[in-house]
C-alpha cells in the first residue's frame, strides 16, 4: 500500500465514530457469513480426532489501519498436523490490499493519526459478536472452542463459545 492510497483513505474516514465504524465492519462480516459458516462447517467435518481445542483468532493488524483476519486454529499435540488437515478451511475473513485496492473495501486508517479510538479493539470486538452468532448457527463442535482477540485487543480478549 502505498502512503498515498493512505492519506486518500486517512481523509474519507477521519470523522467516523467508533460505532459507525463497528457497524460497517459487521456489514461486511455479515456478507460473508454464509461462506465462513462453510468453512466451520467443513472444519467441524474434518477434525482430527487428537484435536483438543478449537481456536478462532482475530488477528488484526499492528498499525491500527484497519487491516486484520479471522483464522481457525486446531490446539492438541502435533500442530503442524492438526492446522494442516483443516489448511483451506482455516481462513473465515481476510482485509486485503491487491493491486492497490481494498479486499473487501473496508475503511482504513493511517496509523499515525489517532482514530479517536482503539481501531483494533473496535475489530476484535465486532468480530467476537459476529463468530458468537456464527457458532449458535453451526451448533458448535465436539470439543471446547474459544475465540481470542491477537496480542490481548479487545474490551474481553478472550472468550469460551
């Protein structure tokens, strides 16, 4: 990304609150909830037996820009084992910047300008509500799960589902 691209996005969301910018988040969680409600779905289908734990980790970026992603991850001996046999379902959300272009165009931030508020927590956060409603649709899995916000973000960073 270059600093252009940032200041052009740093001057569109300068004034957005912390509630308008966790509800455009949610919009588009929400469009892709349908598909990340595949990839648990084939997860739950795939789990090794030695798994002990599920892990949904909301990994957001370090600058506070706006960038993060949602990734399962498989607790238990052998790890490298477990995470590769769910590999291509691992993935729920990802912010992406290809070609220049945001994927999907959520609002960014420049780093070096205070928001107003925690971008990051406000990622976590949202995420947390938005795998909450994703786990009561799939009904969960046959072993415990959690869900945690990267290097403690967060008003909770970590949650039991």
């Amino acid at each position: 990304m270059t600093v252009g691209i940032l200041g052009a996005l740093k001057v569109r969301n300068k004034n957005l609150s912390e509630g308008e910018y966790k509800s455009i988040i949610r919009t588009f969680l929400d469009a892709r909830a349908p598909e990340a409600m595949a990839q648990l779905d084939k997860i739950r289908s795939k789990l090794p037996d030695h798994a002990l734990e599920v892990r949904i980790g909301i990994h957001p970026g370090q600058g506070e820009e706006g960038f993060f992603d949602i990734m399962v991850h498989l607790e238990g001996p052998n790890l490298y084992v477990l995470n590769k046999a769910i590999q291509e379902h691992r993935s729920l959300f990802e912010v992406r910047c290809i070609d220049g272009k945001m994927q999907p165009d959520v609002p960014i931030f420049d780093g070096s300008v205070d928001a107003g508020f925690s971008v990051n927590d406000a990622i976590v956060d949202t995420c947390m509500e938005w795998i909450e409603y994703l786990w009561r649709g799939l009904g969960g899995m046959r072993i415990p799960a959690v869900m945690f916000g990267e290097d403690d973000y967060g008003s909770t960073p970590y949650r039991q589902l």
